[in-house]
C-alpha cells in the first residue's frame, strides 16, 4: 500500500463496460511529512473519499482485489481514508486537526 493525497477528479463519459460506475480520483503520492513526491496516479475509489483527504491505495494486481474491483481491468485503487499516522510516538498527521485548521496545511 502507498500513501497519496487526493488532488482532483478525472471524468470519463466515454469507458468500456467493465469500468462503467467507477469513480477516478488523480492522486499524488506524498510521504510520512505530507510533502508531495513527484507523478500523478489514477486510482479507482472504492471507499467515497474526495479532494484533499490523505488515503492508502494499492496498484498493479493488488488492485483488483477490492470487492468494486475484482474481474476488472483496475491498476490502482484506493482502498482506505487515513485518519492519522505517527512514527515513533510523534503524530505527523491527523485529519481532524486538518478539517479544524490546525496543523500545517
């Protein structure tokens, strides 16, 4: 599983059955500081988040293992909405404090 950032929408009228009522989020992955490292990736959403949450998303054949994502044609997909993450002791994220204003955006 890697660590992304939800940074926008990608809208397709115009797809093959097999992905017809999937949502594509455009995700940039970031580390444990929050700091953006480079590309873009578009992921499936198979949990409803949006623009600006923290998620954990999975790509290659780990992404046809959620349960919107089996049988079909899926390189990544976002599986989980991350709530808070620390390392050793130290809480370097939580989203409640980001939705309130506090923290470093």
């Amino acid at each position: 599983m890697l660590l992304a950032k939800v940074v926008g929408t990608v809208v397709s009228t115009r797809k093959d059955p097999k992905v017809e009522g999937f949502k594509f989020l455009l995700l940039k992955q970031v580390n444990p500081e929050t700091l953006e490292e480079s590309g873009f990736v578009v992921a499936n959403d198979a949990v409803g988040c949006g623009v600006g949450e923290y998620v954990l998303y999975a790509s290659g054949s780990s992404a046809r293992q959620t349960e919107i994502t089996q049988d079909r044609p899926c390189d990544a997909v976002i599986m989980a909405i991350v709530d808070t993450w620390e390392i050793d002791g130290k809480v370097l994220y939580e989203k409640h404090s980001y939705e309130h204003g506090v923290g470093d955006w």
